[in-house]
C-alpha cells in the first residue's frame, strides 16, 4: 500500500498508538485529492511527480542550490515491505526523530542525542535514516546519509534495492557518499548495488550559487575578460565572464563561474553585504544580455535568484535606506607610534596591538596557544562543550620565529616623504579628488614610498634596516631558515578583522629569496613595498566606501622565515555557511602553494570540508563537498588530518573568542602543511582571527 494511513484526511488526527495497532488497509492514492500537502505526514512510496512535490521539501540551507529533499526512515526489523520504508512530509517532519517519536517511538527515542547516536552508530539501530535529493540543476536524484552513519554495507545495499523500488524515478536513483567512511562501508559491494555518485561530479553540474543573500539595484554592466575596472561604479550590477580576484564597490555582483566560497573577491561582497552568486555561463544568457545596460532589481536566496527590469522610482526607498545605512557605518581606528623597537613574536602581550596590527597580533595569539597546548597549560580541551578527542602536539617548524616592525616606521617614512601628495588627496576632507586623478596621485604616494630613503632608527639596534638585517642574520646562524628559504614580509595593519570591517586581502605581503634576505638594500626595497600597500587603490576604497580616515591607517611589518616546500595551505572559518543548526567548521584546502582565495579560474577545484562537531560520534563528523582539481580529485587531507586540524581550529576557536573575548563569532584560520609533517597529520597555523558571524549574509527579498 501506498500510504501510512487509510486515508489521507485522517493523518492528522490518528495518534500514533492507534497507528501501530491498527491493520492499515490496502488503498490506493491519489495525490490529485490532497488539498493541503501539510495534512500528509509520509507515504510508503512516491509513485509520480505529483506525489514527490507534496513530500518534497525546499531547504533553506545546505550546500547546494535547486534542490528538493525528502527524508526517509526506513524500519530495518520490518519484513513487510509494503511498509517498511516511509517517505515523510518533510515540510512538517523536517527531522527523522520527530517522525519517529510520533509514529515509531520506543526505547531509542527518549532524546533526539541518543536517538541520533543509536541510528548513526548502533549495529542493532531500528532505523536506517536518509534523505533523498532532487538536484534539479543536475536533474537526478540521490540517496544520502549522514557523513558519520556507519551502517554495514551489505544491509544499506539491501535497503537501496528496496526504496529504489518505491520510487517513480527508482531507475534512476543514485547514491551519494559524503564521507570517506560511506566509500569506505560501500567498497566491497559496488558491483550489486546503486551507481554511486561524486560530490565532484554533482558539483559539476551546479548553475546556481548563492554566496551573499540580499537584494539590490543598479544598471546591468557585462564585464567581460580584458575590461577595465576602473569603468566599474557603485551603482553597477556586474555580470562577470571570470571571477575577478579584486572588485570596486558595487551593487551585486554575478559570475559567469562558480566561486570559492573563501574566495577574495566573495570575501569581499560579504564583508560588504553586497548580494553575490555564481550563475554559470550568465555572460550568454539571453535573458541577461536583453537586461544590459538597463535598471534592474536582484534578489539572491538560498534556492534562487531573480534579476528584472525596475525603476528609480522603485529603488527609491532602498536608496534611502543604503544612505541611512552608510552615514551610520563609524570604523573606529586604535594606533599609537611611540614604540621605537622591534618586537618580538614571541614576547607580545595585549598592549602591543595598538603598535603592531590584528594581523601580528592574533599570529602572536596562535603561538601563545600552542606553545600552551605543547606544554599542557591550556585546559581548553577540559571544558564541557570540548570535542571528544584533542591535537596531538604541534611542531610549529620554525614559525615560531619572527619579528614585528610597529607603526612608528610607517608613520615617520610617509610624514618625511608623502606629505604633499597626501594634502592633494584631501582624504580626510570634503572635496577630495576622485576617478583618475585620485588612482593617479595613489600611484604617487606608492612611488614616494617605495623611492624613500628607510632613515629611522630604533632604540636599541640602529638604523632599522640594520636592526632587521641582524635579525635575519641571526636566524640563518641558529637554523631558523629552511634549507634554502628567505624571509616574508607580512603587512598588519590596524585596518583588519574590525567591528564592521574585514579588511582581507587588501594589502600585500613580499617574499624575499635568501640572498635578498641578507642584502640591506633589499631588506629596505621589500619593506618599502609592504608600507605602500597601504595606498594601492583598492585598499584606499574599500576604506573610503566604510567612512574610514584614510591618514589614520597604519602599516606595521611581521618579519618571519619563509616556507616553500608547502605540502597543502587552506583557509577554515570556525562557523560553517551551510548550516545554523549544528556546530561545524568549513575548510578549504589547496595542494602545494596554490592559494583558495585565488580564484581567478573557475574551473580550479579546491577540497571542501565541513566538519562537524558531534561528541556523540568521536568529535569530527567530516563532510566532503568536493576534492581538489589539482590533484586529480584525490584526498589532499587523511581522516587523522582531519581530526587533528578540527581539533586545533576548536582549540582556536575557544582560545580567541572565549579566552581572549575577542569580539567575534568565530574565528578564521589559514593553515599549511609541511611535507615531513603529512605523516603526522600536522597543520600548522599560520593566521588567525576573529569573525562575525554572517552565514550568507541577508535573505531578505522584495518580491
């Protein structure tokens, strides 16, 4: 029979001891009599499209857009199976356990933890818990489990068999494992089951993401391979053929590829609530292309997008409302330049932030904590809310090494060489120059910096490029430097990681080889080029589009050893964009020294990781969303890479945000791993820092 009930009207008011002892009739149904899809609770099989929507459910989050999904439960010890398997309602019943306390209750469903625990993991579960989902871009269905389910592999292939002959589309059901773990149970019965599925092959076949939800007008502008930014405005809607790796203040913004989502130029229209989605080969599409050039209306939400004809006078109020929005934008700078010595990483304490940046800063608060974990002084680990496993120790391979470079150096180089191209600039004022004058007098100040003689000296050590000299020198005499590595320059400005103010991505960092690194003149050309960063265009409108004082800027210089024989780099946020309901990191890992947050190609793949953090089963939970291009689709990181990475980032987590009270909701985390440490599974981190927490940004619509 086709349903759980006799008739479908009285599925709301049968309890669910009336249900377990009542001999259910054999009926047939008839979706076309369903007024109100909300009265059904589940069905024993989904038999034609009609049915499938009115079980159906739109997700609100998730991983992918244009999807469908119907939860599945699945009563292992039933033997009929004309009833053993039930497709829920899943608008009603968005979770298994609410189903089954209803409808099946027994021993196991005392608390939804426990019940999770036993179906997930338990070898004698009642219940084999799935979701099926419609990928309308890919326009196929696939049957799903939770990452961490280990359930045998011969009774899931038995259980397969038996929904995909409840299904209309039963032929065409594919299986979809999301963890290592699924591939690993499912490996000696490929040949009898369902035709698995790739995450890469689904992620293929994407045509819509949305990275930043909210809505916007502005005039529809094609940028194409080649175009000039600088013909970009604010009050543009761009439709991009690649994905631009730097992006002026617009109104949204669209790309004909898919993006990273950590990506700089995501990072960016997040920071600044600007709607973003990947549309693939939006470039060509015809209803685009009929827009160009006109006064539209966007909207991006999780499941879709919209793009219309508007007007000036329907934009009005949302005009009002962004003015309102950036007259109220108030970017506090703190700075002080009375600190005339270099400081060590190592010996930084609070106050020094006001003298060396958030990026010297929250570095130094990385070694502090796994110089702390190493020696067992951090009770972290101890608190009631951490995972149930820990980090193994952590070499931290010489980045515990390294020096800062505090404002005072900028501060003093640009008052001695800048001054009257910065009075031009009125950047503090009324009346500034703008367009090509302005990037014209911004290359100026760059090259006043750069062709500047470095004559400030520090306290203790001389000249500064002395000073920095002797350092450097003296880490090549104690080992410090990798065989044949130089040092990096790193920018830390106090224009990063504030309330209201990302500020990633926008100033640079400069690698010097080992010869330069113990070449004075090159010491001072390197340095040099970090300080002019400051005024690169970008950076300089980006702070001018959130009301920041441009003179109150500061640059200082975190000097550390460089590493090159990188095995794998990523970028993890300690707050997952997929989901609000679960605790859960998001991860993004590159092979080699190929950055995430470049994502000039769309058709580069990075591996994505959510893992999540279920004490119940082992801490980590990890789910794979796609693995990198640029090692052929192979695993970059182990599972014990894996676990021991999500155990430093909770580690991170709770230091910054409940330790330090740093304000934020999360913290983000860049992280390399050295080749001589891949056995280990260590990944060293080699940033840190608060976030807020914005998931995907607003999914607030007009229409």
């Amino acid at each position: 029979m086709d349903f759980i009930k006799t008739t479908w009207k009285a599925m709301t008011t049968t309890t669910s001891s009336t249900m377990q002892e009542k001999k259910e009739e054999e009926v047939g149904f008839d979706p076309s009599l369903v007024a109100d899809k909300l009265q059904l609770d589940g069905l024993h099989a989904i038999r034609d499209e009609l049915t499938w929507q009115l079980l159906c459910a739109v997700p609100f989050e998730g991983t992918f857009a244009h999807t469908e999904t119907v939860k599945v439960v699945v009563e292992l010890g039933n033997k009929n199976e004309a009833t053993k398997v039930h497709f829920l309602q899943s608008e009603k019943h968005p979770f298994h356990f609410g189903y089954v306390l209803q409808f099946l209750p027994g021993k196991d469903t005392k608390s939804h933890s426990k019940f999770n625990d036993i179906m997930y993991q338990s070898p004698t579960r009642r219940f084999l818990l799935a979701s099926i989902t419609h990928y309308c871009d890919q326009k196929l269905y696939a049957l799903e489990l939770w990452p961490g389910d280990n359930i045998d592999g011969k009774v899931l292939v038995e259980t397969l068999t038996l929904i995909q002959g409840r299904l209309f589309f039963g032929e065409n059901l594919r299986y979809h494992p999301l963890s290592a773990l699924h591939w690993e149970k499912i490996a000696p019965h490929k040949d009898s089951m369902l035709p698995p599925i790739t995450s890469e092959e689904l992620y293929g076949g994407i045509k819509y993401q949305p990275l930043t939800l909210g809505m916007a007008y502005g005039t529809l502008k094609f940028l194409r391979d080649g175009d000039d930014l600088n013909t970009v405005s604010r009050g543009d809607v761009i439709v991009s053929e690649s994905i631009p790796n730097d992006l002026p203040p617009v109104a949204a913004l669209i790309t004909s590829q898919l993006q990273t989502p950590l990506c700089h130029v995501a990072l960016l229209c997040s920071n600044r609530n600007t709607p973003n989605f990947g549309f693939v080969d939006a470039i060509n599409d015809p209803h685009l292309k009929e827009l160009e050039g006109k006064f539209v209306y966007v909207e991006v939400q999780p499941q879709l997008n919209k793009v219309r004809l508007s007007s000036q006078e329907e934009a009005a109020e949302w005009v009002a409302e962004q003015q309102q929005q950036k007259a109220r934008k108030e970017v506090t700078l703190r700075f002080a330049v009375d600190q005339h010595d270099l400081i060590d990483i190592n010996q930084v304490v609070k106050s020094h932030e006001n003298y060396i940046g958030g990026k010297a800063y929250q570095f130094a608060q990385v070694l502090r904590y796994f110089r702390s974990k190493n020696s067992n002084d951090n009770n972290d680990n101890n608190r009631s809310d951490a995972p149930a496993h820990t980090a193994s120790k952590s070499r931290l391979v010489h980045l515990d090494t390294g020096c800062v470079v505090p404002f005072y150096y900028y501060h003093q180089h640009i008052q001695q060489h800048c001054t009257n191209v910065l009075d031009k600039l009125s950047v503090d004022g009324e009346g500034g120059v703008s367009g090509g004058d302005r990037v014209e007098l911004l290359e100026r100040v760059q090259q006043l910096i750069e062709e500047g003689e470095v004559v400030s000296e520090t306290v203790s050590m001389g000249p500064l490029v002395d000073a920095l000299h002797a350092r450097i020198t003296q880490w090549l005499s104690d080992g410090k430097l990798q065989q044949g590595n130089g040092v990096i320059f790193r920018s830390s400005t106090n224009v990063e990681d504030l309330e209201g103010f990302n500020g990633a991505g926008l100033y640079i960092s400069s690698v010097l080889t080992r010869e330069e690194s113990l070449d004075k003149q090159a010491i001072a050309h390197h340095l040099k080029k970090v300080w002019a960063s400051v005024w690169i265009p970008r950076a300089y409108m980006e702070r001018e589009e959130f009301g920041i004082k441009q003179l109150e800027s500061m640059m200082a210089v975190l000097v550390q050893p460089h590493m090159t024989s990188i095995y794998a780099n990523g970028v993890a946020v300690t707050k997952s964009p997929f989901r609000n309901d679960l605790t859960s990191f998001f991860v993004n890992v590159q092979i080699g020294s190929n950055l995430v947050t470049d994502a000039t190609s769309g058709k580069v793949t990075c591996e994505q990781i959510v893992m999540y953090d279920i004490r119940e089963q082992g801490g980590c939970v990890a789910e794979v969303l796609s693995h990198s291009s640029l090692n052929g689709f192979r695993p970059i990181l182990s599972p014990s890479e894996t676990k021991t990475l999500f155990a430093a980032l909770h580690g991170l987590h709770m230091h910054f945000i409940y330790k330090l009270q740093i304000a934020g909701t999360s913290v983000d985390v860049e992280c390399v791993s050295l080749p001589n440490n891949t056995a280990d599974g260590e990944s060293p981190a080699t940033e840190a820092k608060p976030a807020k927490d914005k998931g995907k940004g607003k999914g607030k619509g007009k229409d």
